[in-house]
C-alpha cells in the first residue's frame, strides 16, 4: 500500500500500541526548505499534540536548539552528537551533483 498523507492525518490513521513513528520533520528556523507552504512554525505545535495522544511510540529527528525543547516539554529528549557526512566537505562540493561524462543511461 503507498499512502500520500500529512503526518496530520498519518498519524491518528495508523496510531495502535504496537506502532513506531519515526518522525522527521525540517529542521527548526529551517522549515521552508522543502518547499514554500509544506511545513510552518505552527506545525511542531501540532505534531507534539499528536506526539502526547499516540498510544504507539515515537522517534523524532530534529535539530537541538532551546526553542525545541520547549516545544516538546514533557517529552522524553535525548541528545545525539551526530557528524554530517556534507559538513566534511568543502563548501564548494555542498550540494553539487556530479554525473558521468558519458551517462549508460
């Protein structure tokens, strides 16, 4: 089955005791970068909502900054010191593509 939902409606539909969230929204201060309109401020306030009243579990990923913490108060948070693999490279290299010079396909 392939479900095209927003975690909004994702959640409650498949929410049962024996269910793992994994949860992994924009950064915070970071939300449009998706995209303009997917995903605002307002839209952690909703998901920590839905965090309390699922009966399953819930993982989030999400950057560690003060704002944050006070949005899941309440919540079990624990810190991972994580290394980027994109932050060891040269700015120059961030985000380029590189192709084959004679593609196969």
């Amino acid at each position: 089955m392939i479900e095209n939902l927003s975690y909004a409606e994702f959640i409650p539909c498949y929410d049962r005791p024996d269910t793992l969230f994994y949860c992994d929204p924009p950064y915070y201060d970071c939300e449009s970068d998706y995209g303009e309109g997917l995903f605002a401020k307002c839209d952690f306030e909703t998901l920590v909502q839905l965090m309390r009243q699922a009966s399953g579990k819930v993982l989030l990923s999400i950057n560690d900054k003060p704002a944050v913490r006070e949005i899941f108060t309440g919540l079990t948070q624990k810190p991972v010191t994580v290394t980027y693999s994109v932050a060891e490279k040269s700015p120059a290299q961030f985000g380029k593509r590189e192709r084959p010079a004679n593609p196969t396909c």
